[in-house]
C-alpha cells in the first residue's frame, strides 16, 4: 500500500503514450509466448487447449484496445464560445485494488490491471489463489518491460484475508472485482464506509453472477441451436461468466431437440486438458466439484436427469460428466441457483413471448441467446430479453473485445462493460475547466 501510494505521486504524471506503450510491449512479449501462457492454464486451471488460446488472445486485445482508448480520452473534450474556454478532461483515481476470479486467470486479470495502470493509477493485484502461477508469471512480463516500481504490487493469497483487509484501507480508491455475487456484494459494502483519514468515495466494479438462458424457438434450425447449446454449456465445464445453465425450447420440438441435445453431448470426450482431444477437463478444485454433485443430487429430487454418472474416483482430477435436466420447473431453485459447472437444466415454454418471460424471471441478468428464423422474435428479443449481452443465432460465449463488450446488471454486477469505449471511465474523475477570456470588453477570435 505504501509503496502504491508513493509511486502514484509519479505514475499519474507520466505521459499517457508512454503508459500505453508499456501495455502495447507486454502485449508483444505475451504474442511471443502465447503456447507457453496456454500451457500453463491448461496445467494450473484445467482448461483445453482451444480455451487455453482464447483466453491469452483476449489478454492481448484488452492491453492493445486499452492503450488506443487511453490516448484517444486523454486529449479531453474542449468547447469554445465567444469569451470562453471549456475544456473537459480526466485524472487518475488513486491506488487500484484488482481482484480477478480463476476461470479467466489471464483475461481477465489482464483487462482490469492494465486498465487500472494506463489510466495512471497505481495497482494492487490479488490474483486467485486457485491460479497465482499464471498471475505470477503475467507479473514477470511487467518487470521484462521495466515498469517502475509500485505501479503493479502481486500479491497472492486468500482473498478472505488479503482481499478484505485492503477492501478497508483508505488509501484504496479503487476496488475492481469479478467473481460469486457474496463476495462482490460484500465489496461493495466494504467500498461504501468512510474510513479515518478517507476523503474520497471508493469506486467499486464488480462482475458477479450469472444464469444464463438460451431460447430455442419452434422454427430453430436445430443444427446449428444444438451445437451452439452444446458448447455454451459445456465449454471450460461451464465454469464460465457467461455459459448457458438454461435452455427454453418453444412449442412441439421440445422432445426432438432434447433427443438430439443428449445424443450430441454424449460425443463429448473427457479426460486430461492436456490431451487436446479431450472436450471435457476437470473442474477447478475440491469445493467445486463436491458443491456441484450436491447441486446435481439436489436436482434429482426434482427433474429427470440425463447424461450424469458419478465419478467418485477424483484422484486424477476433479471430472464431472456434462449433466442435463428436463422437465425442469422455471421457478424451481435448478432454474433460479448458479452452479458454475456442466449442468444444464431444459424448460418448456408454450410460446416466445412465455419463453421471454421465464428467460428474464432471474436475478441475473449476463447473457442470452436466442434461435430463430423470425425475423419479428428475433427483434421481440432485442426490445425485451433483459440481458448486458444477447447473442442472436450464435453461442453465447466467446465475447471479443470492442466487438462485445461485455457485462451485464441486475444481481450479474455493476460497472461499465469490460471492452467497451466507456470502462477506463471509471477508472478517472473527470473534471473540467473554464476560462473567461475576455480582455476589456474584447473576445479574441480562437484558432478555431
């Protein structure tokens, strides 16, 4: 904290190309090492290699994205009028608290630390303690590239003790956070006291939780809605911000697509990430895995399952076989609860403008998808689906920087979306300027 607080006197002086340009070397030397930083996701949080390499591509995008929209911000906005100045600008915030979740331990991490520094705020980086190697070694990128010292301070460890602890102190004026919706509604209750010796209001970002829907109408080309379901769900174990956990099928294709759902996900293929055949890898550690067979048994109780066998052998990893309910009741704690796991519950709906309806009966409100040839649903969709990120024939995940930016509100978080023009905005205040230039009755005419 100290050492934060002491570099930002500096850091937020230095010119905005020269900040940018230190995202735009790590973004090089990351291009550089791409199989290596893959690899190590793929040993340290048991993705596949396909997933591995999108999440280091998407670190890329967001240091070189960020870098041009840092230099595009910094030349502020100016108004004239006859006898006045306005000019418009932004400064940094202060010391920068980033807590990043295990599922997108470089991506994600990367997009809110570099947003953090380029915007000339000093940072506090607690990665996940289920992934501090990938974390560590992103750091050492930082240090290849000579970042001055105090701009970026690792720290790795439990977040209940570091993560809280820093959440207090008044020298944060940043808290930046994506992960379960306990812990980022408890940050932000954090974020909200005024300390001793505090003279500002904490900014807090939070990315929470999800339940996301995908809507199969009754004229789905069922090709393309089975497949897009398939890796929706059942990508990265469905350990993903914006996995599919529901399926609302329209009208009479209810059990067609249902049959062709199940037959499709039994070609998945599990076992090591390692082995790029496999679809399927582990789930993160323990506690996941022992939460989501307990959501599993629980909804038994209340839906047909298909697909599921248990694997009680987890001595080589922590595999749970992709698990679809049917006959699930829209309101039942199945269709209402996140799992964060290869569980995927199908509900019915008499018609689309029902399925809507059961779509945005959450909490949440992430991501959507929905299949149709109607041109009119499809735009029914657009106006009433209440979601930060819909997709339209297509799967629901796999968000691009800039292209989509991502996010979404209700319980699912608060904040600009990640990728946007917007998010560095939070990262600043914003202040302007006035000048009256008149000089005794005289406006002299601007450049302009």
């Amino acid at each position: 904290m100290q050492a934060a607080l002491h570099t930002f006197a500096s850091w937020k002086k230095t010119p905005v190309q020269q900040r940018a340009n230190y995202l735009r070397s790590v973004a090089n030397l990351l291009a550089e090492r791409r199989m290596e930083f893959a690899a190590w996701q793929i040993f340290e949080a048991g993705k596949n290699w396909q997933e591995a390499d999108g999440d280091i591509c998407e670190a890329i995008d967001f240091l070189n994205y960020y870098a041009q929209q840092a230099e595009l911000i910094a030349t502020g906005k100016t108004e004239h009028i006859s006898g006045e100045h306005n000019h418009l600008n932004y400064k940094a915030r202060g010391v920068s608290l980033v807590i990043p979740p295990w599922n997108f331990p470089l991506a994600i991490l990367c997009g809110m630390l570099s947003a953090s520094i380029v915007t000339g705020n000093t940072c506090i980086l607690k990665p996940s303690s289920l992934t501090p190697v990938i974390a560590a070694k992103f750091m050492q990128l930082w240090q290849e590239v000579s970042i001055p010292a105090g701009v970026i301070s690792f720290l790795p460890g439990p977040g209940e003790i570091i993560g809280e602890y820093l959440a207090h102190q008044p020298g944060i004026s940043i808290i930046a956070f994506t992960g379960s919706l306990e812990v980022g509604t408890k940050l932000l209750g954090l974020g909200s006291q005024i300390q001793p010796g505090q003279h500002h209001i904490k900014k807090v970002i939070a990315e929470m939780g999800e339940k996301n829907a995908i809507i199969i109408d009754s004229d789905a080309d069922l090709d393309d809605a089975v497949l897009g379901v398939v890796h929706s769900a059942f990508g990265f174990q469905g350990q993903k911000c914006s996995a599919a956990s529901r399926v609302i099928v329209v009208g009479t294709i209810y059990k067609k697509f249902i049959k062709r759902l199940i037959e499709t996900t039994h070609s998945l293929t599990i076992g090591t990430p390692e082995n790029p055949n496999n679809l399927i890898g582990p789930v993160i550690d323990k506690t996941a895995y022992n939460r989501i067979i307990q959501s599993i048994k629980n909804g038994q109780q209340i839906a047909t399952m298909h697909n599921y066998k248990a694997n009680t052998d987890t001595s080589n990893g922590y595999y749970i076989k992709p698990c679809i309910f049917t006959e699930v009741d829209p309101l039942s704690p199945l269709a209402q609860e996140e799992i964060f796991g290869p569980v995927l519950c199908v509900i019915k709906a008499d018609n689309f403008n029902q399925a809507i309806e059961i779509a945005n009966n959450t909490r949440y409100a992430l991501t959507g998808g929905v299949y149709s040839r109607q041109p009119s649903h499809l735009q029914y969709a657009r106006e009433n689906f209440n979601v930060g990120n819909l997709y339209l024939n297509r799967k629901t995940t796999g968000a691009l920087v800039h292209r989509q930016p991502f996010g979404g509100f209700k319980m699912s978080g608060v904040g600009s979306k990640a990728g946007s023009a917007d998010y560095l905005l939070q990262f600043m205040n914003a202040y302007c300027i006035t000048e009256n230039t008149l000089r005794r009755g005289f406006a002299p005419e601007t450049e302009e």
